[in-house]
C-alpha cells in the first residue's frame, strides 16, 4: 500500500450549523486539505440539533431534507478518479450527554414505507432520550411508561462517511451507495480504516451522523443518536481503484455492500470480499469462493434506508497460506 | 414454561441407509417416543453419503432428491398442533473424520440460479475436502491446484431439525421454513435448545445435514458437511403456539425466520423477537421494537436456499428490568 | 409435436365435496385417465363452498387449510418424468350465478403478511358478492355502504391447474411453482392449452380455483372466485421435458415464472422465453434475448402467493423468419 | 382539475450537443417558459449520439457518465413544490431513419450487474441497428449472423422525462425515482399527460432517450432507441401535490412505481391507484383496494434500471358509479 506524500497535521474545523451540508456531492468544499490531514473536529446529530428536550416531535421540529447533517465536504487535494481515500477513525466521542432514538412515520424495517407502501396507517411517532454514562460505558432509558429501564453498551460510529458520488450526482444523507454515504455501519468507529474510491477530483470527503449505539438492521430507523467529537486522517492511496466500500483493522478485511432487495447488498459485499482475498492470498476465483463461504461473518447492518447494507468480514489470520513442501 | 410429563430415556437410534427420509412431512415416522426422550443416534452428509472420495462430482454419484437425509422422523406421544417441541442439543460430533464442501451447478448466492435464472453458464462444480484436526479443533482443506491451504474452527451444528409442515405438505429437505427444515443455522448447536410448533400430530421431528463449520452466507451452496454422531432431548411443551423456530441458551434469545426476498426473512425474525421480548418483559410494542433495534445482533444465515434464513439474537441480560421506585 | 396415442373420451367426473383435493401431490388419484381423455367436470370454488350469502366471514365459516380444493388428481397413463401434459382446456363457464371476493387477514398485496411481516393491525377482512349477469358478459357488485357499483368484464380461467411435484413433496394449493398448482393466471382460459412437465409417475394432474374475473397483481388476495363448470383434454406428450409451464394458442407463446422477489419470477419467465424462441427459430442466444426483449408482453400474474408469477408473452407472428437470398 | 393561466406558444429549441445534460437537478436551466408553452424541439440517442454505424462498440466510444442525454431542463416560471406539471405530449416522430439496440456489460435483467453481483463473466457486448420502415411503421433488424430478420412495430415514446429531485439530490439520467427521469415507459408517448409533481422552484423539466419501440421488461437494458422529434406542451397546476409519476389520457389512469425490488416498485403504483380511484369516485379504501384488485392491469416496465418500473392502469370506463335509487 503506497502512501502519498503529506503530512499529518492536527486542524481544528468546527463547523457553523449553517455550514453543514445535506448531500454527497452537488455542493463547495468546507476547505481544502493536504492527504495526511489529521482532522479534529465537531458532526451534529442526526436530528440537525433540532432535538434537544423530550416532547419534542422530531418531524415537527427538524426543517425537511435536513437529516444526517455532514461536517465538510474536504477537498482533498491530489485525489482523482482511480484512486482511493484511506480515512483512518482515530476518536470518536459523544459530544453530549444524551442520545436520541425515534420512530420517523413511514420509515423502518417493521412499518409501511414509501417504497413498501402498503395501505396501513402509520405506527405512532415515538422519542427516547439516552443518558450517556461514561463511567459504566452504557447509555439507558426508559419505556414510553416510564416503568422499565434498559441499557445498551456504548459503541459509538459514524452512520455517514462518504465522498461526492460519480457522474454528477448529489445524493441525500440518508442514502448509502458504492461512494459509501450513509452506510450506518459499526465498523465505521475508532481504530478502523475506511476506503473510499474517489469518484471527483478532490473526492470531497464528509461525515457525520454520530450513532452512540445501534442494533443490526436499525429496524426502527435510528440509531442511538448523537453529536460526536471526530478525530480522523485522511490519507491519499494513488492509482488504486476501489469499487466498494472497504474497512480494515488489524485483525478484520471488511466489505460493505448496498442495494435493494437484500440479497443483492449482500452479493456486492461477498463479491467484493472474494476479490479481496483474491488480491491478498492469489487465490482461484473458485478457492476464493469456497474460502469466503466458510469463512465470512455476515451481519445486517440496516434495512431502513434507500439502500439496505450488509457488511462481510472475514479474519485476516485465517487467510490462505503456502503449503510447505 | 410448563414442561409436560416424562421421562428421560436414552435411546439409541442408528437408521440404515434405506430408512433415511428426504422430506419434511409425508413419511411415516421411524419411531415413536415419550416427551423427554433423550435420543442418542447418527445422521448422514448432505451429500447422502456417495461422495467418499476426492474426484467424485456430487451431482454424478448422488440420487437427483437426495441430498440432506433425515434420521427419524419421531413421533411425539401427546404432541399436537398448538403444541411446542423444545429440542435440547447435548452433543454434535463429527462421526468421520473428514468434512466435504462444494459448489453445485445453479446453486448459490453468486451464480445464476433455478430463480435468479440468467442466461450465463454454469460455473465449475467443484468439491473440496477437509481434514478434521481433533486436537487443534479446526479443518484444513488445500486450493484446487494444492499450493495453499487454510483452516476453518471446528463448530458442528445441525443444517436441518424440523417437524413435518401443516396443511398436509411435505417439504424437500433443501427448504426451511417455519417448521423449521434446512435453516443451515449455526445456533442449532450443542448447548442450544431449539423451540418448533407442532403442526401435525407427534409432531414427526427429524434432523440431519450435519455442518463442520460454515461462514455466514453459505454463499458457494454448502457449509464443510460431515456425518455427525448426535444426542438429543425432545421435550414438549403443550399449549402453548410457536409459529417460528426459536433458539434459547442461558445468554441469548435467538428468532429464527424465513423468506424471499432477504429483508422479508428478517423482517419475521425481527418481528417474532419483538413479540418475545414482550413475552418477557410486558413491553408496549413501540418500546420492544426500539429496544430490539438498538441491542439486536442479526447476522444472514443463508441465501441460497429455496427461502433464505436469518438470525435475530437478543442478550437476556440486556432485557429491560423494572425501575425502582 | 408429437401426440402420444390416445382417443378422446368424454368422461363426466363431478366429484363429491369430500372427494376435493389440498394439495398438490401427496394425495391417491381419483381417477386413471387415457391421455387424450377429454374431462367435463365441475371445480368448487376458492372458498371451499363454505361462503354462500353475505355476513359470512370466510375465515370463520372456512376450515383452515381448505383453500382452493382441487378437482382430481387425475393419473395419466404412460406419463412418466421427462414427459410432458398438454392440457388443452375447452370450456369454463360459472357453475354459480355469483362470485365471491374478500381479502384475507394477512394476506394481499398492500398489506402485512407472514412474511412482509410488520407491526400493523390488519385491515378488516372484507367480502363482497358479485352477481354473473351472462347476458352483458359481466360481473357487478356495490361498495360496502350500497352507494356505489362498479362492473367488471366476465373473463373466466382455472386460478389452479398443476400436478404432482417432484422429490416427494406436497404443495398446499395456495403455491404455484415449477408443476404449475396456483399460478392464479388468466390466459389458463378456454381455447388455450398449457403444457405442464410430468414430476411423477402419472403427473396426478388436478384444477380448480375458478375465477371469474381478476386484475394484474390480485393484489388485494382474491379475484372474483366462483365454482366452475369445466372441460378439458388432456394429451401426453412423450420425452419433451417443460422445466416450467407453458401457455399457447394460435397467436401466443407464454411463460409462467413464480419466485419470489417478483423479479426472479420475472427473470425465471424470461429466461424460459428466450429458450422458446430458440427452439422456435434457432436464434443465437443473444439475439434471441435481444429479440424478447424488444417484442415481450409481460404483466404481473400476482404478487399475493407464497411465489410471485409473472407471465411473458410474445406474438407468433413476430418470429423471425429467415432472410430471402 | 385548475389549470393555471398561460398561453400556448410554439417555441423550437434544438439543442446544441455541448447544451445537453446527463442528470435530474444539479444543472442550470436551458430556458424559461411560461406555463402552457409548446415546446418544439429535439432529443438526442440514449447513445449519445456516438454510435453512428454498425461495428462500433457503445463502451468504447460513449463517455462514461454520458447515458440518456436531455433536452432542457426548462424552468416554469410560477412552479413551485406542492405544484404539479402536466405535461401534453403531442408529436413523438424518429428523427433519423434507423435505431440502435445493445446489450451492455455488467447491464440487464438475465445478466450479472453491479448489484446482483455474481461471479459470471460478463455476456458479449452485442449491437443491433434497426431501420426505421415508416410506410408500414415497423422497425427491422437482422440476427448477428444476418440469416434471420424480425420486426417490431413503431411504437415511440420517451424513456426519460423528469423534474429535479427534492433536498438538493441530482440523479443519473439513468435513474427513474418518484420525480420521472428514466421511467422508461411506453405510455409516455403523444397522445398522454404526463403528471409530475414539482419539486423545486421553477420544476426543471427535462427529455430525452427516445425509444421507437421496446417490450415490457427491457430485459437486454436498451429499447431500440433513436433520436426523436418531439412536440410537447407543459402545464402548470397549482396547488395540486403529486407524489408519484401520474398519466392520462381519455380511456386510462395510470399510475408510475420505481423502486427494488420489484413488488415495492407494484406496490408503490397500485397504491398510488388506489388513492387516485378514491379521489376519483370517493371510495372507502378498503372497496378501492377490491376496485382496483380486479381491474388493474399492470405490466412491468423495466428490471434494468436502478429502480425497476411497473405501471399500474384502470379503465376510466370502469370506474364505479353511483346506485340509482
């Protein structure tokens, strides 16, 4: 893996809310930065901070076509269609001391939506807050009753990350596609790194939309919902073309997939994972299936979105190795 | 959770090639047994036991319908629809010590298909052998061309355990659904117990397709299949209604639904686990389908199958409790 | 074509109600037939005959699992696999003056199902009567508040045409798949024949399901059922496989595909197209998928069943022809 | 239905090649009318009008990113979200004397794509030139080999007409959504109304990729495609929401759906229908929901796209009426 030329240096951009931006591509860098920029910096909420109080109604409070709001977009320079940002999570923390979760009319896995549009009235619009407890590492709430209580580890990501599509298109926040977006996936947290293809000159990279916590398959449509404190470089790999989505840790090759039905996010991860392998081990396209077959780990990640995600894991110690002679 | 009457007995059940049954439903039951039997006995691979040796073509040496053969079925005494069988699996050991694995001709998640039907040819059957390693618990296989070689951890579970369907069908045993079947589940496992709805008298439960390993996925068409040496308890549970498989063990509840297109199979696990959250804990919906959002695990079983599978898993200890006064 | 040889034979079978069929396959003949063997006989409606005046809620008055009672199944004599029955279907006319509707309780298009399973209530369940006005050719009934009619053209077929299905299973007869069963289309009608592939020894070809009139998609569960009275022939046709069912009559060739989602019934009509006109002309594949797809018709049957069926049409007359010297 | 105040002019606009546009929204308008305006003017090939003569290969000589080229966008002036277009079509002529077919790499509906992503090698990019007989209004072409022919009949409509997207998003012109783009519909064709709903001020509506003829499905993932003359008035409705792609014209409603997989792009339509038939006649949804399931005719446009289509049409002629006393 070639690194770029750059150096690292620490830049403090804490955006205005009325920097923060509502697409992937379609609009102006928030700034222009040297590959091996470490960025330190502030995403808001999913909600655009229109959520701050219980009884609050989020869809009544939140301006329309302002969810998952972006800090950025960072022009990066040097990068050109054909090679690949390799964005390195170094911090994630919430920003508050609270996280929001709600039920959205005509949005979840388990409701009539706009696509699944079925003749059903809409299940009732529902918030919980989350106190974050640092100490115990847990956020909690209650029931609607307030007679139950539950807990849920912190495990803060980014739900968005993600560079200016191709072709001249702008997406919204909450699509997730092949220039990654709002892909809501776990690994997107501290000490990973994400691989995007660079579809635009610059690649105008952003981010936001800080889950503290967040189920497989996000049925309800959100995550434990937070603004986050962001620590991230972003590092330049020229003349690497990279298709889909990819994460890495020490121990993890991770491929994600989006698209409709389900099945078919999950065949562009496994595909993409079976070349993966291919490049590491040299592997036959055959061996490279069979290996992955037995190999993969396959979580949902969330079927709510334009595009559902699926992420396909595989552990770098059990890659294939020579046969001694 | 009222268990009924019965005792447990260990009864050692070794069926002949010839008694082996390739459907759910529509056979005559190979033995009748109490509630609380414990069975002590042993299936055939998947491949029905004609593939012994490297350089067979499965699809040459086996039978056309004969693929996933059951040991049983075993009528319940007292089961009847509106009942539950509650499986305990005590014991999953490989009974050879080698594991095959193989792609079929129009079978698997990343190839044309009897359904994902497209006009491109066959991919190469092809098979691989596993060596099980006792002592290091994982199987060793080698590429194709023998330069390269890799190991899978030993974690045997049971691709098929299912009662014959309602409304008088009998199901192939390549198809799971919810009378279980071939749900090719990895929690179908020792230590695990495994909840069907009756929906014929005595239930008429079977098992057999043993898995060595398998990734998540089963993407090329089969998981390292091994006949298996198997202990179980059948118990049952009258009156009381499962209408999907559900899987328990001291720290998880585990839904298990069925389907076509993928999000349709989640959308029943994740629907029956919101409903046995409420069995347990009295929460509105509302409250369980937040709470199952945010602390599922829900990985893709398989997806290729005649209907695809996924896991919906829930950690007991996470379950809501009440709140002190 | 070759037709086996046979004589037709006009052979009244009208069977009595306990006489009436579940399942597709997994049931004795009713009667052994000579192909060629023209039937005049008589199918019970969807309802089982259980609705017979407004008030009644089919899902009270209806044993569960007696949907859609099949008239036979006829043993076909000399029909082995790898054959193929060509069902040349001669009469439907409505044994009743009325048709039923209704939708079912989870069960439809535009609403939760088993496995579009979601949190929504059900939508009441709803009949409505139709009356046959045979001198206008159509079917009329009114709003549930008596304030409206609406018309709908008399267009009868068999809602069921199938037979035994391979490897031992039985289908409920609400399934259509490979061998036919509930294919729920409208050009299974008088003065077309559908060719079916024999699964088993005898096909056990069996029918019923009779509809009055439907829309594409039957989206809301039912078409305008009504018992019919019926004649057929049924010819053998000896050493032709048909992997899924066919259609034909002087001006089409058709496709029947059920899968699910509705683009693998749609992709499985295709595909079976594209070998058709091959077979038909001796194209090139590639230009015979380039020929269907310039020249198919292809409605949606229905998106209601446990498969989805999609019908692909394509006018006889626009083969093509070869090219003059 | 409120037509808003405008005249109707001729105005011929004839693009320049460099003046074309390859999204919905994210361009700047080509000209500004007033509602009512007649529009005369041209449209380029899907092609872009690269490929000229048999031997060339689309992919070798089309810029990537440069599909569907449109005419316009035109800004209405007194459009505004919450307003619909209604938009006539009056005059849809081949402009040049032959079409152009092809399948595509990685592109279709009996291939592997992008997103039903296997690990097949890619079909042969094949190409088809049609002529244009004008005196018997048929289109003919010949088999690769040229040893057999086919026609298919003139039939030419539009496959994109579009508006700019809501929240800022720009879309391929390969994308058909909720705001038109490339539905790919054969009844958008003269002689129809095309309704869109307005998304952002001034609309921004938009042509192109004429089609001289295609069959339902679009399975290679081109019609047979040529550059067109089209004469086109666009009205404006204020005050008149329209959710989805509507059309009309004396005997038919119609309804559009996009999405995947293809049940949600059905669903999407027929519950559009619905609510149209109950805006029509004052139906309760529940006899809509009947209404509509057994009169609905609904053909599947396209399964190529990145949403698939399927239009969903009632017969004015049937809609209910009121009962005499």
């Amino acid at each position: 893996m070639k690194i770029a030329a750059g150096f690292v240096l620490g830049m403090a951009v804490i955006p205005r809310h009325g920097d923060l931006k509502y697409t992937f591509g379609g609009v102006a860098p928030a700034a222009r930065i040297q590959p091996g920029t470490r960025i330190v910096t502030w995403t808001e909420d999913c909600y655009d901070g229109a959520v701050t109080k219980p009884g609050q109604i989020p869809s009544k409070v939140q301006l329309p076509g302002h969810d998952n709001p972006q800090t950025g977009p960072f022009y990066v320079e040097g990068a050109e269609p054909g090679d690949t940002l390799a964005i390195h999570i170094e911090k994630l923390e919430p920003a508050r001391d609270y996280g929001i979760s709600s039920s959205f009319p005509g949005f979840g896995a388990l409701n009539s939506t706009d696509r699944t549009a079925l003749l059903h009235a809409d299940l009732p619009e529902t918030v919980w807050f989350y106190r974050v407890d640092r100490e115990k590492n847990v956020l909690r709430t209650r029931s609607q009753d307030g007679k139950r209580s539950w807990e849920v580890p912190l495990a803060p990501f980014l739900g968005c990350l993600g560079v200016a599509p191709a072709g001249g298109e702008a997406r919204s926040t909450i699509v997730p596609d092949d220039f990654g977006g709002n892909m809501d996936c776990p690994e997107v947290r501290a000490g990973n790194t994400v691989y995007l293809g660079v579809r635009v000159p610059g690649a105008l990279v952003s981010f936001g939309d800080g889950h503290l916590a967040m189920g497989d398959g996000e049925i309800i449509g959100t995550a434990v919902e937070g603004a986050m404190n962001v620590e991230l470089t972003v590092d330049l790999i020229k003349h690497r073309e990279t298709r889909w989505p990819r994460i890495e840790n020490g121990e993890w090759l991770m491929s994600v997939g989006a698209g409709r039905p389900l099945e078919d996010a999950a065949r562009v991860a496994f595909k993409d994972m079976v070349a993966w392998v291919r490049e590491k081990t040299g592997l036959s396209e055959m061996d490279a299936y069979e290996f992955v077959s037995q190999n993969a780990r396959a979580p949902i990640i969330q079927i709510v979105d334009p595009n559902y995600t699926v992420l396909v894991k595989v552990e770098k110690r059990r890659l294939p190795s020579g046969v001694s002679p």
